[in-house]
C-alpha cells in the first residue's frame, strides 16, 4: 500500500511499504509537482522479513503535517501491533514511531487516523472478539502548553504511550446498529 499527499504546490510526499533495505515503509518527496523524486527514505523497518506493514492509512492536518498509521503482519497473516509516526515541521524528516497498541489475544488491525476540533483520532480493532477502540491525541492541549509546533509535536504526538499524557485510550467504541442487550 502506499499513500501521496500535497502539502504545498509541487510539493509531494509518498509513502509505501517496500523491501529496499528490509520490510518496511519508505518515504520519497518531489519539489516539482512529481517530475522528479528524491531517493527513498525507510521511516520504519520491521525487525525480521517475516513481519511486514500493512493497512497505511495517512491524515494530512491543516499545516501540512502527515500522520500516518498501519499495522505489522506475521507471515501468517495475523498483526502484532499498531503504530503511529508523523513529518517533522520541515515535512520531510519522520518522528520515530511509536506503538498505538499491541495484540490482545487476537490483531491489532485496520488503523484508521482523522483530525477533528483540534484533537487527533486514531480507531482500530483489537481483540477477540475484534473490539473497535480509539486513541485520542489533543493537540490544542500541547499547543497551549509548547510555544512552537516543533516542540508540540514532539512532546505531545511522539512519546512513547506509557509516559505520554497526551494519549489516551477508549475501549470498545461502541457501534450505533447494536442494541444494549447485545
């Protein structure tokens, strides 16, 4: 899979999972709407060839950031986890990624990623039976706390789970078609 996203005239970025330096997800940009790329970048390497990535889903906010979500997959074909990373401010630089959630029981799949009244949604499934569930991000929290989008992001969207304050978890999302007594 892969995903293209403008964030400026002429300005490109695309990321896609490849096998150029191992299993993973590389970046290439173009200043010049596409006529020309740079050489590709790994943002992400899996840890073995038996594991690769999958299911890139990418949100483009206002100020040209890309945040990117997918899982990892076994040679099996179940995932392991959920990860997260976004463009630096120079919207060429990928902060290190970071795990959204890990297996429980059964895949952490189908990662999807929005922006809405300044807070970042990333929705998954994990578990068996597959529960949908939802990180939240608040980046107008960090923005009133940082200065600079720079240190915003970095102190806000990047650390690592289990020490961010800025992360939270909702279980079981819970679906409108059901009725209470399911």
């Amino acid at each position: 899979g892969g995903a293209l996203k403008s964030s400026e005239p002429g300005f490109l970025t695309l990321l896609y999972n490849g096998k150029i330096q191992g299993n993973g997800l590389y970046s290439t940009i173009s200043r010049d709407g596409g006529n020309t790329w740079s050489d590709p970048v790994a943002m992400f390497l899996t840890p073995t060839n038996t594991l690769w990535p999958s299911d890139l889903q990418t949100y483009m906010t206002d100020d040209g950031i890309i945040h990117a979500v997918w899982a990892v997959y076994d040679n099996l074909g179940d995932s392991e986890a959920v990860y997260y990373a976004r463009t630096e401010d120079d919207r060429i630089q990928w902060t290190s990624p970071i795990v959204i959630a890990e297996t429980i029981d059964y895949n952490a799949s189908l990662p999807n990623i929005i922006e809405y009244h300044d807070e970042l949604f990333v929705i998954y499934h994990n578990g068996l039976p597959t529960t949908r569930w939802m990180r939240r991000s608040s980046l107008s929290t960090c923005a009133s706390m940082r200065p600079s989008l720079e240190r915003r992001a970095r102190n806000c969207v990047t650390l690592p789970l289990e020490t961010s304050r800025y992360w939270e978890t909702s279980p079981s999302v819970s679906a409108p078609w059901r009725s209470s007594a399911e």
